[in-house]
C-alpha cells in the first residue's frame, strides 16, 4: 500500500497519516515483539501517528502503567526511527502522576520522556479534565513544557466545550501554547459524544479531532452479529450492546452494502466515515495483531461517495 497524503494536525505544524494508531494493547493484549511486529507493519504502510498514554496499561493485574510508552520506545530505539513518528501522549491516569496540577504535570512528562526514550514528545494531551485545577494552571504548565522543547503541540481529551473554550480563550490573551487537537470518543454509534457544541468549539477555533473508540471497541468491525461468539477482552465490555439497538442493526447493515460494494473490510468503510467528518484528521484504532492492521489501513485509501456519506450518517442518526 502506498502512502496517503499527510493530514495537517490543526493550527501545529504536524503532518499525519490518516490512521492514528493506538497504543493501548501494546504491553496488555500484544506482548512486546506481536507490538513491534504491528508497530513496523504500521510504518511499512507509510502510518507516523502513534498513540499512547503515561496510564496504558495500569488497569492490568500484575502492570504498573506506562507499559505502552515502554514499548514504544523500545521499538523506537531498535529502529532508530524518532524522527519519522509522531508520537501522542497522555497524562492525568498514571498511578503515580494522577491529575492536573503544574507539578504534576511536569513530572509525568518527565516519565513518559524516559519511558519513550526521547527528548520530546510531539503531541502532548491531558487525558481526562481536571476541573479542580484552573485552566491557568494547567495550560502554564504545558506551556513550560512546550517553551523547554519537551513537548511540541497540545491537545485535550475528555473536556467539555465551556472548558475547552475557557483554555483556548486563556492561551490566546496570555500568548502562551494553545490546544491544537482534540481527542473525543466518535464514532458511528457515538455521535453525541463529539457533535454540537464541542464540535463547534473545534471548528471554530481550527483544532483537529483524532477520536478514540473509533470502531465502538469492535463493534463497527462487523464483528459482533447475532449468535455470534467473540473471544475478545472487550466483548464483555459491552460492544455487542449496540447489536440491540435499531441505530446499531441500521448502521451494520448500510456497512455491509457499502463494505461490499467497495470490495473492503466493514471496519475501513466506518474509519473513512470518521476521517471524512468536519474538523476530524485522523481516528485512532488498535491492532493486537498484523492481520488486524489492513482493514484499518484502509482508511487511507478508500473515498466514500457523497451519497455513501449521508447513507451512514442517516443510518447512524
């Protein structure tokens, strides 16, 4: 497969591949060396966006967080690759660096930086919103960070649109770094968790969405029908709940026409809806294995129709 044009991450001067790839399995469901064959068949394809956090995967027994960094600069060491990726971090859910004070997060840079094996981290995002903390406090910190050369860019993740609106508006009037991505959970059978007024904040002010749970944690692979059983961690999780809804039986079935029509993966014709949505660049989705990854590279390739498009967002209404 030949690589597609880079998408512009924002207002940054980041350029990535339309597929940002997650990072959550590496260290839980891939061990190191199914991680590393993902991550080079991700880069053979012409893929540079990697995404992680300082907390993947502390939720696993036996595992402390930072596992995905740990790989990811294990491989970056071993290939001797830093300049050609861009890589996407986190912080606010590591155990021991929890929240969003300047202290903190400072000190967690500090640990995703010597985990990942780099002097920079290209894209930098709080993970989960810390209302407590003003959004001074927080977008000074990160703005160090960004005038020491640890951080290049920054995005926010899981905040509403009246905070995202209140740090923009304060980085602007004191003239320090500015959020230039977004990271909201988007996709077919989630819609209300990005579109309306978060969605507008990010039009309007130019930031790039890279949504998670972009495939509904499986769901929109095509995977889960009726009667079928699927040896997942994460379909006990719940992705099969949408297979009851009329919105998920709706969206399955307009997939699978135009999946077959395109002679493609169900999973690559929900990723190019995503990636053909305003202010989106790229979603993110997780491979624990490289015969997972081709449907999901697809995304760079395949160009839905406009009557394709509307088909799926009716569908998904």
């Amino acid at each position: 497969m030949t690589a597609s044009p880079l998408r512009k991450l924002g207002s940054s001067d980041l350029e990535v591949f339309p597929l940002s790839l997650g990072g959550n399995v590496f260290g839980w469901t891939a061990d190191e060396s199914q991680s590393f064959a993902v991550l080079d068949a991700y880069a053979a394809a012409g893929g540079n966006f990697l995404d992680t956090a300082d907390s993947y995967s502390a939720w696993v027994d036996g595992n402390s967080g930072g596992e995905s960094e740990t790989v990811i600069g294990k491989w970056l060491a071993a290939r001797g690759n830093r300049d050609d990726v861009v890589i996407a971090t986190k912080v606010s859910q590591h155990p021991d660096f929890p929240g969003l004070t300047a202290t903190n997060i400072k000190a967690a840079a500090d640990a995703s930086l010597q985990r990942l094996g780099t002097d920079h981290i290209d894209l930098y995002y709080t993970h989960f919103d810390k209302t407590e903390v003003p959004v001074e406090e927080i977008i000074g910190a990160l703005d160090e960070l960004v005038k020491a050369g640890k951080v290049r860019a920054i995005g926010a993740s899981n905040i509403s649109a009246a905070r995202l609106a209140e740090s923009l508006a304060f980085s602007d009037r004191e003239g320090l770094a500015r959020y230039v991505a977004l990271q909201p959970q988007y996709n077919l059978v989630s819609r209300d968790t990005y579109e309306g007024e978060l969605q507008a904040v990010a039009a309007r002010e130019g930031l790039a969405a890279v949504p998670y749970y972009a495939l509904a944690s499986g769901f929109l692979t095509g995977k889960y029908r009726p009667g079928a059983t699927v040896d997942s961690p994460r379909a006990a999780a719940g992705a099969g709940k949408h297979l009851d809804t009329e919105r998920g039986q709706k969206v399955l079935a307009a997939l699978d026409d135009i999946a077959e029509a395109h002679t493609v993966p169900v999973a690559t014709v929900a990723l190019a809806w995503l990636a053909s949505r305003p202010t989106v660049a790229a979603p993110i989705a997780s491979a624990r294995t490289v015969e997972q990854l081709p449907a999901l590279l697809g995304v760079a390739e395949l160009v839905l129709t406009e009557e394709e498009a509307a088909r799926l967002t009716e569908a998904s209404a």
